[in-house]
C-alpha cells in the first residue's frame, strides 16, 4: 500500500473535526488523580459531578435548554436509538413512525430494522434541492404516530430542514417531535425555548470535542424509557459517564457559543469562495442543495460525469481531505442516498464531493485547493476519456 500525505487541508468536518486545545485543556485536567466517579460520595467523586454538572450547562446554554434536559450518550447514534425506542416503549399502541429519505444511517438503519418487527414507517421524499415540506411531513402523521424523526441539517449536502414550522405541527396534533441536530449544534444558532421539539441529539465530535461523548435533549416533563438501565444521568442512562469526554463536550459547546455568529459568518465567505473558485475552474459543476437554506460550511458539489472517488484519492495525495458523501459510505460503490433522493442519477451522484468546512479552516485553505483542482480534474477526465 502507497504511503499517504497527512492531510494538512482537513475539509472533512462533517465526519469530524480536530480537538480544540480548548476541550484538550479541560480535558486533561479531569484525567489527573483526585477526579472520581461522579457517583461516588467523597471529595474525588464530588469534584467529578461538579465537572460534569459545569458540562451540562454549557451544553444546555448552547441549546436554550434547562440543564436536566440534558441526558449525556456515547455518541449522536446512541442518541438517536435512545429517541426513536425510547418513544416507541411509551405506548405499545403507536407504532408508526415518520422521517424523511435522506437521514443519517444511524436512523434509517435502526428504521429498516424496526420495520421488521413490524413498525411502520413513512419516509418524507425531499426535492431536488434536499428540500422538505412541513405539509408533508403533516400528512403523514397517523393517529398511531409515535414519533416524528428527523435531521435539522444534512450531513451531506448540509441543507436545513425547516424544524420550527415541523414542530408547530407535530405540537398541534400531539405528536412527538425528534430531531438530529448532529451536524446543526454548534454551527446554526439553536433556541429550545422557541422551538417545540422534545427530543434533539447531538454529538461532541462534530464540534471539536473527541469522540465519546452525545447528547440526547429530552424536554421537561416528556418520559422515555432508558436504554441502557442504571442510575446515572437520573436513571435515563446507566453506566459510568465518559466524564473527559463529557468535560470536553461541554468546552467544546462553550466555544461555539462564544463566537458563532463570526465563525458562521467566516466558514460561509470561505465556502462561497471555495463555490465560486470551483464554478470558475469548471463550469459544468453544480452545487447540490445550493437553492436550499444550508449549512453554512458545507457544499456537495457535483462534477459531471467525472469519478468522485478518483477526485477524492487526487486531493488526498495532495494532503487534502475530502469526502464522497457521507463518510460511512466510504470504500462503497453505492451512489450516496441522499443525493439519489434529490433525484440525481447514479452517474451523478457518483461524481459528488463533500466538502466541509470548519473553525481551523483559513483562505489559504481555499486557495490552495483552488490551485490544485483544475490539474486533478484534467487528470480525472484525461483517465476517462
Ligand atoms: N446524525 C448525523 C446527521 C450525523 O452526521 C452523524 C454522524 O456523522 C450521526 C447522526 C451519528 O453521530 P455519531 O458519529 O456521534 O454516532
């Protein structure tokens, strides 16, 4: 096997971002003796709750949530399958669920699962753009809807999902209401005072913690069963909490919240420029979910008939690091759901880079992927020809 280059352009921030020095910091100083089990009575165990208390309410400010909403998981997958089972355990007599066709494979695979249990399950087709229509995702309801479960921003082509009009009609009638915020946390301004969702995940290492630590929001006063048994997280999650995970979570949610807006602003400029450099270098590319709110930092840009993979493995020699889709469609030949969903052909979809952005990214970044983009997608279509 070839020798890669360490990727030093790191435009993979979707799949997950590198440690802040911030959430390192804190995180060592919980790793160093006199730290206990935040079960335990004494000194050392004291000092570990207060550090996981302190990680509940940053993560709870960034949300706009109250901190015993705050239920700390392994991981936004766990998260999710909390949501999802835990709000089909509440009444044996709801067992539809509705989503859309474009979520995580973390949902749709817990989805495709259940359906063989004999859950129904109606999923929401978006439009070429990515786009959902909350009036459809209101027709689907069922007067056995346990849930509603969907994705705030799409971890593929980063398109939001318009959740606050979502959850003004699953309010209305009754219906619970989840949404996975992995890839939104931190990157899109979330206020849970506004917006009536019960449940929402998140994941520490999209926003510069490491892994190891998720989080499932659960609204006051809304009951779901566990799905790990204990007594911690006040017996909605049993087992020791990741408490260096956690502390890096929380440090992590407390530097987004400091500077958002700015970084927002700053990873979009870069993102737009990476667009317009792309379209200028070759015109026949396009921008899929470009019509579409998005995330600010992500852009799934589609070349033609050119192999997206070859593109991908081209940067990477480069010591650029991109994705093809998602990120656990890697080494896969399947075309990316997600873009087949916005209707794309096979061919297409195929063609499509992920690039995703983040706070370690600069304009020399930009540039330099600007520079070597037109060699690469010379070679690419010199290959094919
Ligand atoms: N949901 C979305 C939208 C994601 O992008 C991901 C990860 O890529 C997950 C859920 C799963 O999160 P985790 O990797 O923490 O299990």
């Amino acid at each position: 096997m070839t020798e890669k280059v360490a990727a030093d352009i790191y435009l993979d921030n979707n799949a997950t971002g590198a440690v802040a020095r911030e959430c390192l910091e804190a995180m060592l100083a919980c790793l160093r003796p006199g730290v206990g089990n935040p079960s335990s009575r004494h000194a050392a165990g004291m000092r570990a709750k207060g550090l996981l208390q302190e990680a509940r309410g940053e993560v709870a400010a960034l949300l706009g949530a109250r901190p015993p909403e705050i239920v700390f998981t392994s991981c936004g997958t766990e998260a999710n399958h909390m949501a999802i089972l835990g709000a089909l355990a509440r009444d044996p007599q709801r067992t539809h669920i509705v989503t859309s066709t474009v979520e995580h494979p973390s949902t749709l695979m817990l989805l495709r699962h259940l359906e063989e249990t004999g859950i129904r399950v109606s999923r929401v087709p978006v439009d070429t753009e990515g786009r959902l229509d909350p009036d459809a995702v209101r027709a689907a309801l069922a007067p056995d809807t346990a849930l509603v479960t969907l994705m705030w921003a799409n971890n593929e082509t980063g398109v939001l999902f318009p959740i606050a009009r979502i959850a003004e009609a699953t309010r209305a009638a009754g219906v619970p209401f989840h949404v996975d915020a992995v890839q939104a946390a931190g990157r899109v301004p979330i206020d849970l005072t506004q917006v009536p969702v019960e449940l929402l995940s998140l994941s520490g290492h999209k926003l510069h913690a490491p892994p190891g630590a998720g989080v499932l929001f659960v609204r006051k006063g809304f009951r779901i069963a566990p799905l790990l048994w204990g007594h911690q997280e006040r017996r909605m999650r049993g087992g020791i909490e990741n408490l260096p995970a956690i502390v890096g979570l929380g440090s992590a949610c407390a530097l987004a919240r400091e500077d958002l807006e700015t970084q927002a602003r700053r990873v979009c400029g870069l993102r737009d420029d990476l667009e317009r450099g792309i379209m200028a270098c070759f015109p026949a590319a396009r921008i899929h979910g470009a019509g579409a709110p998005r995330l600010p930092n992500t852009s799934n840009v589609g070349f033609a008939t050119l192999d997206g993979e070859q593109i991908m493995d081209a940067l990477d020699r480069h010591g650029v690091a991109v994705s093809l889709g998602a990120a656990c469609a890697l080494g896969g030949s399947e075309p990316s759901h997600v873009l087949t969903a916005m209707g794309l052909e096979r061919r297409s979809a195929l063609a499509s880079i992920r690039f995703s952005l983040g706070r370690y990214n600069t304009q020399a970044c930009v540039e330099r992927v600007l520079t070597l983009l037109p060699g690469i997608l010379g070679e690419v279509a010199a290959r094919a020809a």
